[in-house]
C-alpha cells in the first residue's frame, strides 16, 4: 500500500535519507517551513514500498556511526524490524519457522557462526537466544567496529549475571507506535525544536476536530493500522491486546500467567490511564470485580511482565530545584506505550469517548504524553510529569541531556487553558532559577482548534500542529 507521510531533514544531519532509503522514495511538493535553523526543509514523501519514514530513523544513522551495535528495542508490531532493515546489508530473522529451531542449536553450540554475513547485520529477536548477546559484544570489542549489529527486541529478557551489559559497545534506542507526524495526521507547523531555539510566537492550523482525535486516539499508531478505516484498525488493535493476553504475557521467562487475571489488570490500568495512583489502587479496583482479587505479589509480578513486553510505559516524576521547601510527589503516571490499548481493554470507540469527556480527556494526555516522547527523544530529552504536596501538578515536563526544559500542560478543549496556562506560569516561578535553567517554553497542547501564542507567552497548540 502507498502512503502518504512527512518527513524532516534536520540541518545537522542532511543524509538522514540515506542509500537504503534513496531508492525507494518519491517526493513531491516541497515547503519551506520556516526560517528556523533547525530545519532546513520538508518533503513529502511516498514510499514505494509502503514504508513509513520514523523520527527515530535518524537517532539510528547516527549511532551506527558511534557503536559497534545498536540495540531497538519497543513493542510488538512497532516498526522495530521494518526501520533495521533499511540500515542492515544482511540479516538473522530468529522466529523464521522454518529455520527457528536451526538457529537455536547453533547459537548455543557457536554462535559466532550466526553473526558471519555483511555488515551492518540484523539480529531479530535476539532474546529467543540471549548468547547471542555475548556473542555480538566479542565481536565489536574483538574488531573495534562501528555499526556492525542492529539487534532488535519486543522483550526484555530475565536478567542474568552472566550476560555483559554491552556498555560502551551497544547502545539502546527506544522505539515507540507512531506519532502523529509520522503518520501524517499532524500538520508539523509547531516545531518543539524550535521552541528550546528561542521561537517566541507560535501559529498553525489543525484540521482535526473532536471525532477524528478520538478516531485517531482508537487507531493507535502502529504501522499496519495506519491509513485503515476505524474498523479495520479496530481488528488490528483487537489481535495486537489479544495476541499479548495469549502468548506475550508468558515471555520472557516462559512462566504461564491467568489471562483472565491479566484482563483485570488492564482494564485496571486502562481506567487509571493518565493518573498516578498505587499498585493498592489498582488491587482495590480490581478487587470489586465478580472475579476477585489478587495479591500484592501477583499484581507486581504482572505489571513486571507488561512493562517487559514494552506495553506498560509508566511516566516518572520531575525533581527540579525549587525556590522554596516543596515536597514533590516522586510516584509514576500511569500510561500504556500507545492509548489504542487502554481504549481496548475499556471496550471504547470513537463515539464513546466523545460521550464521556473525562475519560477522553485522560486518553488524549496519554495520546499528548506518547508523541512528546517520540519528539522528545529526537531531541535527545525525556518526558517526565511534575506533582508537588502544594497541589500544583504539571502533565509532562520535556527535559533535553543540555538542562534545557519545557513544560506542558494538557487539556481537550479550549475551555480548559486558561487553567492550564495558570498552572505552567506556577511552576515556572516555583523552580529556582539560580540553580537551573528557567523554562525554555511553557506550552498548553490541545485536541483541536489552532496555534497561537497568548499574551502571557503560553503557547497554545493542538496535537494536530505538532512535531519533533
């Protein structure tokens, strides 16, 4: 299938489009965007072959120039494989059915054997044989190579002591669903790079209304369900959630779990989605089903199992410097990698979100909270959430490795910024500027409506407007 996707040369890096990509990309209609330094220019692209150019392709470029191997690690069905291969010149596909059990034998047996082919060289799901590990670090440490291995991962595996960590030889790059840039549905007028280079005003138009959004919130952003009708995707989302209650929740350690017991915990956590509450919250909630309840253990050891598989991506706390004594709460946001799983497992559409705003307001920040990251990573920052014992609470905190920051307030609707831009300008004068930066921007993203920079220097811009 063609699709249509933007994507965005960096001044930095120019040949983020590189060989493997040249060949089998179109371009058509090219804008300038703006004058900022950052970026240079967009193209919009059709792939060929179907294939959905990702942010992350150029943190992947870069890194096979530093490391002797990268590792991609992200949830089942991502794009992980898909984005390797258009960097490897060979690879090793471990679930190959038809050469599964072969592989296994001979990477316990000598797994250097599994790792002769050209360079860089793909290693699918590594995990299935951990050895395969080991194998690669000799392998960088013994050749002092650079960009020889690409390992992906859908699984974390169990730790064992006798694995080396790779420090200093592999290094890790997370790969999340698609944003919304990606997949097309973001206009791109709001850079966030932008934002930390000094750009004061901000304009843009979305054309997403309130249907869409929660269309596109229920879609989720993995590839295959990009560009499908709501029912289609829907089916998609559907084999994803139960494809994991069936077999994912097993792995890594092969130890079997309740699915039914499993389905409790999701929908626990899908209710909970946006909110920072306990495991004890969670074991009371689910404690008032017909089904009963579950331990301390049990709950812990399942949600172990989820943020293992990549589908559990909890937001943790902030702890900046602030001017006065504030205790500030350091318990994670709860939050699935992509919204699509917690609309799943309440067993909501698109109409239904639309008739219960609150639950489409605490989906839509972790829809807010996913793409952040994704740009965020671009930047070489992380997402955090921002609770103080004064009551003030912040919804994401973008904080770049330079000490840079932003922070971001969510809201659905318009009505909802005037108190979101109240609780921005709190923080910004709660965080002591002597001992760290004051914010580079403070922004309010919204479902809908159009960009703008309010007199108070809050941004306003809808997710619809957004990018990296």
């Amino acid at each position: 299938m063609v699709h249509n996707a933007f994507f965005i040369l960096n001044s930095h890096n120019e040949n983020t489009l590189n060989s493997h990509n040249e060949n089998t990309l179109n371009s058509h209609n090219e804008n300038i965007l703006n004058s900022h330094n950052r970026y240079i220019w967009v193209c919009h692209l059709i792939s060929m072959d179907g294939y959905i150019p990702r942010i992350a392709d150029a943190e992947i470029e870069r890194l096979l120039k530093m490391f002797g191997a990268i590792h991609i690690v992200g949830p089942k069905w991502c794009g992980k494989t898909t984005s390797a291969e258009r960097f490897s010149r060979s690879s090793l596909l471990m679930q190959d059915p038809d050469k599964a059990d072969m592989y296994l034998e001979i990477a316990r047996m000598k797994p250097s054997n599994l790792l002769e082919g050209e360079k860089p060289r793909l290693i699918d799901e590594w995990q299935v044989e951990p050895k395969l590990w080991d194998a690669v670090r000799f392998s960088v440490d013994r050749n002092q190579g650079r960009g020889m291995y690409i390992l992906t991962g859908s699984v974390t595996p169990p730790e064992d002591e006798k694995r080396h960590t790779g420090t200093g030889r592999i290094v890790t790059v997370k790969m999340r669903t698609l944003s919304l840039f990606e997949s097309g549905d973001s206009t791109g007028e709001v850079s966030i790079g932008s934002l930390f280079e000094g750009v004061s005003e901000v304009s843009g138009i979305s054309g997403l209304d309130y249907t869409t959004m929660a269309e596109l919130l229920v879609r989720g952003g993995w590839p295959s369900s990009i560009g499908s009708d709501t029912e289609t995707a829907s089916d998609i989302i559907m084999g994803y959630c139960e494809g994991m209650l069936d077999s994912e929740i097993n792995l890594p350690e092969g130890r079997r779990r309740d699915k039914q017991r499993m389905r409790m915990i999701l929908r626990s956590l899908a209710r909970n989605t946006s909110m920072s509450v306990p495991n004890t919250t969670i074991m009371e909630d689910i404690g008032r089903s017909e089904q009963g309840g579950v331990s301390v253990n049990t709950l812990a050891d399942y949600i172990s199992a989820l943020k293992d598989i990549h589908v559990v991506d909890d937001l943790a706390a902030w702890s900046p410097r602030l001017r006065s004594k504030v205790a500030i709460r350091t318990s994670d946001v709860r939050h699935f990698v992509d919204p699509a799983i917690a609309a799943y497992f309440l067993g909501a559409g698109p109409r239904d979100l639309e008739m219960d705003p609150r639950t489409y307001g605490l989906l839509f920040e972790s829809l807010v909270v996913r793409d952040l990251r994704i740009y965020a990573q671009d930047l070489r920052g992380d997402v955090y959430h921002y609770r103080d014992g004064d009551g003030l609470e912040v919804d994401a905190v973008i904080h770049l490795k330079d000490g840079r920051w932003g922070a971001v307030e969510v809201k659905l609707g318009s009505y909802g910024v005037d108190a979101g831009a109240t609780s921005l300008l709190r923080l910004a004068r709660k965080v002591d500027s002597e001992k760290m930066n004051p914010p580079s921007f403070l922004m309010v993203v919204t479902a809908v409506g159009y960009a703008y920079t309010r007199e108070d220097g809050v941004h306003v811009v809808p997710l619809g407007c957004l990018r990296n």
